[in-house]
C-alpha cells in the first residue's frame, strides 16, 4: 500500500547530488497482481521511470515476487572504506509501525554481456536464518478474468491458497494488463524468491502494525535526510543520517547459503518477500522510491554487532516455546556467541536449548544479551495464558525425555516416551532428517552431518518439544 512520502527540502537534496550514483536503468518490472497494479503512478510501466535519477520515485511490487531489477551507470564496489561496510541504500516508504520488508538479490556481470543472465546470490538479512523462512517458495497467480477489481487466487508450491484481496478505494484490475507488462502471461503466472513471516499485528484496528525487521531489508527502515549517500549505520534501529535500507554486498550467499565473496555487483533486485493481508490498508507490498550508491568515508563508524530473536505470538498458551535468536557482527551469522538471557518475572526462564519455559500467565518480556558485550542487547515481548492443569501433565512428560550422548559423535538417541515423530534441523531451520515413527532408543544416524549443533524436535500428538544436540 501507498504511504505519504516524507518530503526533503530543496537545498538538502542539491548537497552531493551531482556526485551520487543514483539508478541509471530499470532493467526489468514485474509486479505481483496488487491493488496499485495498473495504476498511475505507482503500478504501470511509467512507475520504472520514476526510480531512475533520484530518491523520489514512485513503484509498487504488489503481493508476494513481484520484483524489479535495476542497474547503476557504473558497478557498485564492495569497497572496505564504505561508511558501515555498506555499498548501496534502497529507499521505499515505509510508516513508523508499518514495514512492506523486500528481499533484496545481487548479481555481478561475469560474462559482461550487460545482461542480468548470470547467477542470482540473496542479501541474507535479519529474518534469512529463522525456521520460518522459505527460501525457494514460489506462487501462481490466476486471473479472474476481468476488467474490474475481483480477488485474484493464489497457490503456493506447498498447496496453500489464498487471495490477493480487492478493496472498494481501488477498482480496476489487479492482474498485471498484458499491455503494460508483456511478459506477464494473461491467464496466470509464477513468481518465486524467498519467503519471510515478518510480524503482522492486524488485531487491534485501525491502528494496523507490520514491524520493522531488524536489517537486511527494503521498504523497512524510515527515511531521514540529505545527502542521501550518507546511509545509517543497518545495524542500530534509530535513523542516523539518510534512512532508508543500507546493504553490504557481503552478505551475499548462495543458492545453499553458503557466502560468497564478491568485489563489485551490476544488477540488483528487490523482491516483495511477504504473503500477507494488511487489512484495511490492502496487502503488504513492497514499495521502491529510489537507490544510490555509497561513496567511501572510512572516518564514519558505528556499532556492528546486533542479537536478533524471532518474534513471539501475541499470545503464548504452552508453558514451554522454542525461541530462535542469532548473533551478528557486520551482518554476518557468529555461531560462537553466548547470550544471556533476563526475564520479567521469575516464573519464566531460558535453557541452553533456547527453550522458553513459564509457569505464571501474564505479560512477559524477554531480553538476550551478549557474554562479551553486555550492552548488546535485544528484546522481545508477549502474553501467557496457561491452564494450570495441562502445565503440570507436560511438565512431568518433559522430564522423561532425554537426548543422548549429547554431545553425540555418529549417532544419538532418545528415550522417555513411546513412538513419536522426530525431526532434525540444521541450526538455520534446515529440516535434515525426518522420522515419522520413531521407536524409543533407535540409533538416529549422523554420521555424515558436521560438527556444530543442531535441533531435535519431538512431537507427541498434543505437543512439540526442541532440544538443542551438539555434533562433535
């Protein structure tokens, strides 16, 4: 959906300008179906113009994949003196409690045929280690089959369905016209990239909320001011100098998730990473105003490590909750932080395995901080409701289970309950191995998996419980 765009001064946007890398070419505008699809300014072909030249621009992604890809007139260079580490900032427009997150992609011309045909490597941002991400997800799209505003159905490759959702402020189509996007086919297409769940609070209208995810994001952090090839520092929530969402081509993985080092990009693309609903407002829809490059100035620095916890339910009723919580430092993943962690009150506590356990209903805030640094810190907040009965059946079925040897050398088991389904996962949410019925004390063989931790999830029926093994 459209936010009103905060408005910059005339004399501020003539500071640096005339040196700043700003989009020289769209190279390519393929919305999802949305409810500014083949409108002006926001969704028909003229919206690609827009973003060329400045910060000001006006283009709309629509539902979940819609995409641009987009080229500077010279490459952007990963250059070590860049303020922050970063190389380039993509600016949308974002509300203060309302985000649109877009995954963000690079590519480097390596046949220098000045065509975005080579090879794809996603920016892995904030949210690009949790268990809920999908990468790979992809959707189809069909048409309704009309000149007027009708939902447009959706299927993912999961078989989960859904609506784009019309809105009486919008009526015209919302399937991308063949007229102005040729490459869209008329009857239904597919979009594909990676999938976030975001935090969406549609509970308590009209004040809607889709908050900020914590980098690594376009259409995620508020603007600020001029010159805009100044970028704020992606690793602290305030805005500090241009706003917008700064990116470091080091954070750059490929298709397994694996880094990999590059030296300059050509091409970029921003890609909707959200399937949601945002009630009134219409659906979650990335939106781009503009990017530039960034120029060095190794006398600007900052903070660069940051703790990021996937976000709670609302609403907790289980006196037990697997959290997930990474440390960065530069925006790349560090295995071998420790946190600690504090709670709000006494009936809450975190174990080794990162396993919320409660025993009091109530509001509750939980905070992470690192060993090292204990001023690097991050939050995280909900609501417990518990029925006291099933709290106690549960806990003593927990302290049946056990894992062992843990640390495990080429196998483990489990026992303290009967037949139950067991699944491993890599520590980014990877599944590894699945078992759906596995029989108390069976060797689980991991022989050929390395050496790091991992995460055994049990299910009984009438819950799941995780426990963190470690490989050695």
């Amino acid at each position: 959906m459209i936010k009103k765009i905060l408005s910059v001064s005339l004399c501020l946007v003539c500071i640096s300008w005339s040196e700043a890398q700003y989009i020289s070419e769209v190279v390519e505008y393929t919305p999802a179906p949305g409810q500014y699809i083949n409108t002006v300014p926001w969704g028909n072909p003229g919206a690609a113009a827009s973003i060329v030249g400045g910060v000001n621009g006006s283009m709309c992604l629509g539902a979940f994949g819609g995409y641009v890809v987009f080229r500077f007139e010279h490459p952007v260079e990963n250059h070590p003196d860049n303020p922050y580490g970063v190389d380039f900032t993509i600016f949308g427009n974002p509300m203060t409690d309302w985000s649109e997150p877009g995954a963000v992609w690079v590519m480097k011309d390596d046949n220098e045929n000045g065509l975005p045909d080579d090879t794809w490597y996603e920016l892995a941002g904030s949210e690009y280690y949790f268990s809920s991400t999908r990468k790979n997800y992809r959707v189809t799209y069909t048409n309704p089959g009309d000149t007027m505003a009708r939902d447009v159905p959706w299927i993912d490759h999961m078989g989960n369905s859904g609506i784009v959702r019309t809105n009486s402020a919008h009526t015209q189509t919302y399937y991308p016209l063949h007229d102005s996007f040729p490459s869209v086919p008329e009857e239904r297409y597919t979009l594909a990239g990676t999938l976030i769940k975001g935090a969406v609070d549609l509970d308590h209208p009209p004040l809607l909320k889709s908050f900020r995810r914590a980098f690594g994001y376009a259409d995620n952090q508020l603007r600020g001011q001029a010159p805009f090839t100044l970028p704020d520092n992606p690793y602290t929530p305030e805005v500090e100098n241009s706003g917008g969402d700064a990116f470091d081509i080091d954070w750059a993985v490929d298709s397994s998730g694996v880094q990999v080092e590059l030296d300059r990009v050509d091409f970029i693309k921003v890609q909707n990473a959200m399937q949601n609903a945002g009630g009134w407002l219409g659906e979650l829809s990335t939106e781009v105003t503009g990017a530039v490059d960034v120029a060095p100035d190794p006398s600007v620095t900052g903070r660069f490590d940051l703790i990021v916890i996937r976000d709670l339910p609302l609403l907790i009723e289980t006196e037990s909750y697997q959290l997930e919580a990474f440390v960065f430092r530069r925006g790349k993943l560090q295995l071998n932080e420790t946190l600690k962690w504090t709670t709000s009150h006494e009936g809450a506590a975190v174990d080794e395995n990162l396993i919320l356990r409660v025993t009091h209903s109530g509001p509750l805030s939980l905070t992470a901080s690192l060993v090292r640094q204990p001023h690097i810190q991050a939050s995280v907040f909900t609501q417990v409701e518990l029925d006291q009965a099933t709290f106690l059946e549960n806990k003593r079925m927990d302290q049946m289970i056990q894992i062992y040897p843990n640390p495990a050398g080429d196998f483990f088991r489990v026992t303290g309950v009967g037949d139950f389904f067991l699944t491993l996962f890599e520590s980014g949410g990877k599944m590894l191995i699945g078992t759906e019925r596995y029989q108390e004390g069976s060797e689980v063989d991991i022989s050929t998996l390395p050496q790091g931790f991992y995460m055994v999830r049990v299910d009984q029926g009438i819950k799941a419980q995780w426990f963190k093994l470690l490989k050695k």
